[in-house]
C-alpha cells in the first residue's frame, strides 16, 4: 500500500537540486503516490535532517511524504 505524497518544496525542481539536498540512498525506502500522475515513487533518498524523499521521472519532481 503506497500512501499520497507530496511535492517538496520549495526548491526540488531539479533532479541536481533534489540529488544534492537528499545526498544518501536508502535501500529499505517507502512508497508513495505522486501528486501529479498518481504512479508509485519509491522514497529512496535521504536528507541529513532525515527526511525521506524519491524522484518522479514522469512529472520530473520531487515528492516525499
């Protein structure tokens, strides 16, 4: 079961930006539900205040929970 995400704001809308605020993988991510299409985005990245987040390829958008 995925649960709705949410953009992350303010500045991820650029893979570079996202890559560099959320520089460490996390193999064991959760998913969530794109706001945008609706697909599935695993929540692979972490951020070091620990936030967890994931890419959308088909909005090009950060999204996180």
């Amino acid at each position: 079961m995925s649960l709705p995400g949410q953009w992350l704001q303010p500045r991820h809308g650029s893979k570079e930006a996202f890559d560099k605020d959320f520089p460490t993988l996390d193999v064991k991510g959760a998913e969530a539900l794109c706001p945008g299409c609706k697909e599935r985005v695993k929540l692979t990245r972490k951020s070091p205040a620990g936030k967890t987040g994931g890419w959308c390829a088909k909005c090009n958008r950060g999204v996180g929970l």
